[in-house]
C-alpha cells in the first residue's frame, strides 16, 4: 500500500574519524533496502511480530513515530546486512519515512533527523553519516564546519556535524564483502577504548579527519589516481586503529594491483572493502578468487523514496479506524 525505499551507501574517507565529529565522505550506492507498509491487526515485520530483539530499528522508529492502528512492514532488500553498506542507516531511514509520510510530517530533513535519532539510540555513539547520506542519495560530506551547499546540521553529545551536499562522482567501484559480518557498535568501541588511552589514537583520528578534506579536493579534481592513493592511506590509518581483519586484507590484496586504490568501508572487522579500479570484471573475478562477495555499483542520486502503491488502503492511517496499535 506504501513502499518506502532507501539506498546503501559507502564511506569513501572518514569512517570512526566522523564519530569524534572529524569530516568524512560518503556516497549512495545503486542498491536499496525497500519496506513496504500495509494495515494490520499487530505491527508485524515479515510476517513475525515487532520485537526489540529481533527488529531494533523498526521497533525504535515505530515507538518514536508512530500511534497510529498496526502496521505491518515487509522488506526486500538488496544490500547484504552487516556489510559496512549501510542496510541498518537504510532500514532506519525507510521505516522512518514511511511513517512521517503516514503522520503528514514527511520532508528530507526529518527523515534524517529522525533516522539518526533511531541509530543513535539503538547503536549508542553513531554519526549521522549513514542515515544522512541514505536520505539525501548522492553524496554528502560530514563536517564541523558549515559551508557551501549545507543540507542540516546534527548535534549529539559534544559534537556538531554540518552535513553538505556533494554531487555524486562518477567512479567505477567494485565492493568485496567479506562473508563476516561487521558489528558497528562492536567497532566503535573498540576505537574509542583506543582513543580514551593512547594520544597516537587521537592523532590517527586527526590524520583521518585531514585525510578526508584531501580527499574532498581530489574528488573535486576527478583525480582518480589521488583518490585512490588516500583510500590506501585511510586504510593504513584505519589499521592502525585496529578495525580491519585478515578476510578485509585479503581482499585488499586481491583487488590492491588492479585498482587506483581499496579500503575497508564502514565499521570494519568484517564487512566490505570498495575498490576503485577501471578493471571492473577482473577486480570482481579476483575477490572471488579469494572467498570474497564481489559486485559492480554505481552511485545513485536517489535517495529516501516514498510511493503510494494503494490509495484506498491508505484511509485506514489517515482517517482513525478499527485497527489499534498493540
Ligand atoms: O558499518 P556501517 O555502515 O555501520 O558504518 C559505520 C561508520 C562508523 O563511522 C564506524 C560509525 C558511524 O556511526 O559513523
């Protein structure tokens, strides 16, 4: 009766640097988590009643957003979860949106705001990078400055992340995934047990944070061969924190010769790396060679979509009915 629908994304510089309010890069990807909304006598997701165990996400933006009767939510989605791909960012977002949709409240800005509300709450610390760049579809730079081109800012705890518009650059990138899911609460605090003890923590997070803006500028330029020699150092620095693994590295080598550079993705761990390379085909063949999960993706400028697939169902939400919220 209502499809809501959110695309996955890839952190191209700035992943755990972002969580200390440093810049960060992302992008959407041509992939999407769709949730399709319809009336029911208990709120269901897939056919299993909505549980904190087992659905955190809908479950915060149902208690958040909605009092409206049952809905039940369905998904399909083609971003493999615990990817570093964003699918949970993607859930929040089109779980949100669909309900504010519903409330007569829908507009970019409270998707995001909102979506961030949910990860926040459910993940503990978490920038708003995911859920951002989800909503808004093509790219997004995260930074403590506002500048040109600002869509919001976010503030949470100590931080404040001015979240800008980029336009999506056209790069050829190739994601490895690991098979090993990527865990982002686990990641984060791991970091930040690094952070809170070692100064040489707090400066890789400064390098980070540096090594986006560059990053930036590159992007700017379309110098495909500078931006690939900062994903290597953001990986480098990456590892120095501790977040990557030996099925992330063995990806990394495998798509390492044959591209302008790699890097894990997301939290790490497990999860992706992305390669940006000209020898999509190759690349691909290569990770899978190692074990790995490869697939092509372009970026996307579309972002949180909602559509209307049924009208007359609709009434149900919009005029009070018999249905009622367990
Ligand atoms: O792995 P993902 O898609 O959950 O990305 C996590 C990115 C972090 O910077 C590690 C955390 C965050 O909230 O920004």
């Amino acid at each position: 009766m209502l499809e809501a629908s959110s695309p996955a994304k890839a952190i191209l510089f700035g992943e755990h640097a972002v969580v200390y309010g440093k810049p960060a890069i992302a992008i959407s990807l041509d992939r999407r988590m769709n949730l399709t909304v319809f009336p029911a006598g208990e709120a269901t997701v897939d056919g299993g009643r909505l549980s904190m165990r087992k659905h955190r996400y809908v479950k915060k933006a149902y208690g958040e957003l909605w009092e409206g009767p049952a809905i039940a939510f369905r998904t399909r989605s083609s971003i493999p979860s615990a990817s570093g791909l964003g699918s949970s960012a993607a859930l929040s977002c089109s779980a949100v949106a669909a309900m504010l949709f519903l409330r007569g409240d829908l507009s970019e800005e409270n998707i995001a705001r909102k979506a961030f509300e949910v990860e926040y709450a459910v993940q503990g610390r978490a920038s708003p990078t995911d859920t951002s760049c989800s909503t808004h579809g093509n790219a997004i730079m995260v930074s403590p400055l506002a500048g040109d081109d600002l869509l919001w800012t976010i503030l949470a705890g100590e931080n404040v992340w001015n979240v800008h518009h980029v336009d999506p650059p056209e790069l050829k990138l190739v994601v490895g995934y690991t098979k090993k899911p990527s865990i982002t609460p686990i990641q984060v605090e791991k970091v930040r047990n690094y952070y809170n003890r070692s100064g040489f923590a707090r400066e890789t997070i400064d390098d980070i944070g540096s090594l986006a803006l560059d990053g930036m500028k590159a992007l700017r330029s379309r110098d495909l061969v500078e931006i690939g020699e900062l994903m290597d150092r953001n990986h480098s620095l990456l590892t120095i924190l501790g977040v990557t693994s030996r099925e992330l590295d063995k990806l990394r080598d495998a798509a390492g010769p044959l591209s302008y550079g790699t890097k894990l993705t997301g939290a790490g761990g497990g999860g992706s790396i992305i390669a940006l390379t000209e020898r999509p085909d190759e690349v691909c063949e290569a990770i899978r060679v190692r074990g790995g999960v490869p697939f092509s993706v372009s970026t996307t400028r579309k972002g949180t979509s909602v559509e209307v697939t049924d009208r007359n169902a609709l009434d149900i939400f919009i005029k009070p009915g018999p249905g009622k919220k367990d």
